[in-house]
C-alpha cells in the first residue's frame, strides 16, 4: 500500500460544474499530481488537471489556501484529502 498524507478537507463540491473546492492545511499540491478523497461515501483517486484559485488558473497551492479542483466523480464537505508520499 502507498503511504499517504493527509493534506486537506472539502468545504464545498459544485456539482453542475463538477468543482471540489478544498481546504489545503499541510503540504501543497501541483498539478500532475494524484490525489485521494476519502469519506463516509467517498473513496477515490484523481490525478489534478485544473487548480483555480478566485477563477484563476494555477499550478501550484501550498498550505493555508483554498482551492478549487476539476473533478470526475462527486465528493461531499467534509471529505478528506490525501497525496502519496
């Protein structure tokens, strides 16, 4: 099993839009990078392909800021974020 790093937690997921804006509270992420959600009714992994931060494009999100990523499947609030290490 890869060893994992709690890096964060959902505060909202926009579902037309398919957007999980996320808390980002250690570590950062870029993207290229993969990703897990895990939660009561959440388990998967998805590789960054968008970040935006206020409607605009980055790579790159450290700690202490908010986020919101591109994704394929729906996560709920309160998810956990994690990144291999």
């Amino acid at each position: 099993m890869i060893e994992e790093k709690k890096i964060g937690k959902v505060f909202a997921y926009f579902e037309k839009i398919g957007v999980a804006a996320l808390q980002i509270t250690d570590d950062h992420i870029e993207i290229g990078e993969t990703i897990r959600f895990k939660g009561q009714n959440t388990d998967f992994e998805e590789e960054i392909e968008s970040m935006q931060i206020d409607k605009k494009d980055v790579d790159y999100v450290e700690a202490g800021k908010s986020v919101g990523i591109r994704v394929s499947q729906k996560v709920e609030k309160g998810d956990e974020v994690y990144k291999a290490l």
